[in-house]
C-alpha cells in the first residue's frame, strides 16, 4: 500500500502450555489505502502452528485524502514444549 503509516504489534500471553494459543495482534494505520496491502505472514518456526483470522480493514475520507486502519490476528499453538522467539 502506498501511504504514510505507522505499525504496532502484540501478543497476549507471555507463555502457554503445549497446544494452549497465544494471539498475535498486528496494528497499521495512517494515511492511504489498506484495502489492497498483503496480509502479514510469520517466518514458519518448526513445531507452531498459524491460524489467522480475516484481518478487519477499515478506511475513511478525511480533507487530506484517505486514512485506514488494518487490524491482523493469528492465533499460535504449540506443538511441542519449548522456548519459540517471533521477530517483530
């Protein structure tokens, strides 16, 4: 998407036990259109498991053109017990 945004990302737990999920929450927002941008995709990290949600644009007309927001999760689950670092 061509604009000028700014992005943020979380998740909502720090640990789970084997087969528990975490949700990984991607934010961007600013000014442009995010109804055409690529959906966020994680590195594949062995022994996780992605299930994403339909991400939930929404975009808006202000006197300075468009502005939107785009709101992506995914749930993780872990296959197996261990220590799983996802880059931001």
């Amino acid at each position: 998407a061509v604009g000028d945004y700014s992005f943020s990302c979380s998740i909502d737990k720090d640990r789970v036990k084997v087969g528990e999920s975490i949700t990984f929450t991607f934010k961007i927002s600013g000014s442009g259109d995010l109804n055409f941008s690529q959906n966020l995709r994680l590195p594949k990290i062995k022994g996780l498991k992605y299930y994403p949600d339909k991400p939930k644009v929404s975009v808006k007309s202000s006197k300075n053109g468009l502005i939107s927001s785009k709101i992506e999760k995914i749930a993780i689950i872990p296959e197996k017990s261990g220590f799983y670092k996802i880059s931001k």
